[in-house]
C-alpha cells in the first residue's frame, strides 16, 4: 500500500493506494457516518459496507445536478447528521463529486471520505478536493474545493468495472502521463495487454504515479490560480463533447486530447513523432469516438466553458511527452480549430 499525502494550509488528505476498501472500517468515527454511494455499486458491494446508513443515487452523469444534492441533503437531516457527521462516498467520479459536493454544503460543511470504486476515480477525480455538479447542460458549474480526509483506491474494486468504464479511466491516465510524466506514459506505453488485463499489481503503479503527480500540482496550487490548470488538459473539447453526447467522460476527454495535441502540433509546440505517439496511444486503447458535434454547436458549448475569462480561455497545449503549458488565447481560435481539425477529418 502507498500513502499519498495532500497537504494544504487548511487540511491533510492521505491517498491510500492499494489499501484494502473493506479497511475503511478503521478509519469511520464510530457513529454519525452515513454513505452516499449509487444502485449498482451498491448491488456490488453493499453487503459489505459498514453497517451505517446509506443513501443511493442513480448511476450516471445525470445524477450529478442540484435536486439530488437537496434530496440527499433531506435524508441527512431526517437521518439526524448533524455537524459532526462524517459523509462516506463509495462509488466512481459522479458519486464522490456529489459526495464531496454535499459534504462541503450540508450544515456548511461536514467531514468525508471516499472509497473510490473506477479507475477513473483513482487515477483522478478523487485527488485534489474538485466537487462540482453539473448546471443543465454546462459541465461543473456549480462547484467548490475542499479536499476528503482520506480516499482509499482499491485496484481489486476495478475487476468489476464494464470494460467501457475501466478504457474511460485509462484515458484520464493518459492525461497525466501526456501532461506531467514521461515515465508513466512509457510504461503504459510497453504494457499494453497487461494493462487490458487489469493486473492490480501494475495497476497500483500507474494509479500511484498518477495520483503523485496530481497531489503534487494540487498541493502547489490548490485553488487552480495557475499551475492546476495543466490538468485540464484535454478538457476543453473534451466537456463540450461529454455534455452534447453520450460518450463516458474520459473518451470524451480522449477526443479533446486528440484535439489539444494536433492544435499544440499547428502552434508548432510539439513534434510529428510525439504526436503520433499520443494519438496512436489513444487509438490503441479505442478512446478516440466518432463524435459528431457540428462547427456552430461546439462554437456555443466553448463560449460556455468556465475556463474562460471574457473572450480569452486558457488552453493547455502539450509540448512534448511530460511537458505541458497554458496559455491564454482568444475563444474564437479555439472554435476555428475544431472547424479545421473537422474539415480535415472529412
Ligand atoms: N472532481 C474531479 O476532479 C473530477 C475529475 C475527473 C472527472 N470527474 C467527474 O467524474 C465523473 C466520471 O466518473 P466515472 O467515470 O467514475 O463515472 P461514474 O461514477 O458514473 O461511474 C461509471 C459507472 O461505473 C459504475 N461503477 C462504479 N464503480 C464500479 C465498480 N467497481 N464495478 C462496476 N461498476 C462500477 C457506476 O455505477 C457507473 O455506472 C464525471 O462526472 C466527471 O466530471 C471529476
């Protein structure tokens, strides 16, 4: 087991990499807890969650959106939780936003902790304290920061993932590695079948490096005034295409990384070698979808995009394997780009 510490002025969050789920048992206060989680994790796992109370959502991105949150936000009340309470996230990325979410709200904030259950989760969502729902159909737009106590990410947990939701996490992954980690986007680079084929081994590593490298950004940079920025890498596109299909988060992520690295090839920022091989990587896990978003209805969706400021956005370019950097750039390029990176595709 690895143990990854956050550390920000205001609160220490361990990461606990390849720990056991079942462990959270020791880590609960022994009563006011209660656990969000959602219908099919909790089919999975349910029967052996602690024995306190448990609120469960639909599975899906639709779950994430403010009438959930008032009607969980109820339960909690009738249940009794009050300022002392501890909320328990087991589930992907949509319960522990919705968990993380609640948990900062509720009685203007209550201690939690997560169990993430896709891989997606553990490389990424769970680490560095992003809560966000989603405002009709712009992405994340009600939100706020606010790191867990613990997340524990148990690779065992992913043996039951579908196989579009495990590929959604591994793209995420590669965003880390893309970004941040030349090393990690090599040794998913060579390991290829072993990867297919969950080892939880392997796994532990790439779920370690990745969280290492996001705890890293988030402890320099917790409330993303700069650095932090760098991981939204290939979320531009990326969201615009999540809310106007229903591709899973990280094949939509997938795409817009595609775009990010052919706008940062144009902008010459990176070479035609390292190029290809982040595309072919992505190709090679079948994240790239043929999504179908015309010109003007994307144009609209990334004048949406709360990373703009005005009618600038910062975008993240990659500049070679490991190495990424924002810039800011008119909205209007943006959108021209994805006219021609559409064009060319024709
Ligand atoms: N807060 C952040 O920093 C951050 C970062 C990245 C993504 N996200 C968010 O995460 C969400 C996507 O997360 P996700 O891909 O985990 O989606 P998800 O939580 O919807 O989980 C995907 C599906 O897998 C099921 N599932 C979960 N665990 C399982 C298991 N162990 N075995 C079998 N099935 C299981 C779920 O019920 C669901 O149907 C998006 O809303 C995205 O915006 C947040």
């Amino acid at each position: 087991m690895e143990k990854i510490v956050i550390n920000t002025p205001v609160v220490r969050s361990e990461i606990l990499v390849g720990e056991n789920w079942e462990s959270v048992r020791g880590m609960l206060p022994q009563r006011g807890v209660v656990i969000i989680t959602d219908d099919n994790v909790r089919r999975l796992y349910g029967e052996n969650f602690p024995a306190f109370p448990v609120f469960s959502v639909l599975p899906g991105e639709d779950s994430k959106k403010l009438t959930v949150i008032e009607s969980l936000a109820e339960k909690l009340l009738d249940t009794g939780v009050d300022r002392t309470g501890f909320l328990l996230a087991i589930g992907g990325g949509v319960v522990c936003d919705i968990g993380g979410f609640l948990a900062s709200v509720y009685m203007r904030g209550i201690r939690c902790g997560y169990v993430s259950t896709t891989l997606l989760a553990q490389v990424d969502a769970s680490t560095g304290g992003k809560n966000g729902v989603n405002l009709g159909g712009t992405k994340n737009m009600l939100g706020c920061i606010r790191q867990p106590e613990f997340v524990i990410c148990d690779p065992g947990m992913l043996f039951t993932l579908p196989d579009k939701e495990y590929l959604s996490g591994l793209s995420e992954l590669i965003k880390t590695a893309v970004i941040g980690d030349r090393d990690l986007f090599e040794l998913i680079e060579r390991n290829h079948t072993e990867i297919l084929k969950r080892d939880p081994e392997l796994l532990a590593k790439l779920i370690s490096g990745s969280v290492k490298f996001k705890a890293e950004v988030v402890t320099a940079d917790e409330l993303e005034t700069g650095l932090r920025r760098i991981l939204n890498f290939g979320h531009t596109y990326g969201h615009a295409i999540e809310m106007q299909t229903s591709v899973p988060h990280g094949f939509a992520v997938a795409s817009g990384m595609e775009l990010a690295t052919e706008f940062s090839y144009e902008k010459g920022y990176i070479g035609a070698q390292e190029k290809y091989r982040i595309t072919d990587l992505l190709n090679r896990f079948t994240l790239l979808t043929d999504y179908k978003i015309p010109d003007d209805q994307m144009g609209q969706l990334i004048l949406r995009d709360k990373k703009k400021s005005g009618t600038d956005i910062n975008f993240v370019f990659t500049e070679g394997i490991g190495k990424a950097s924002v810039r800011k750039i008119n909205l209007n390029e943006v959108i021209d780009f994805y006219k021609r990176f559409r064009d060319k595709k024709k």
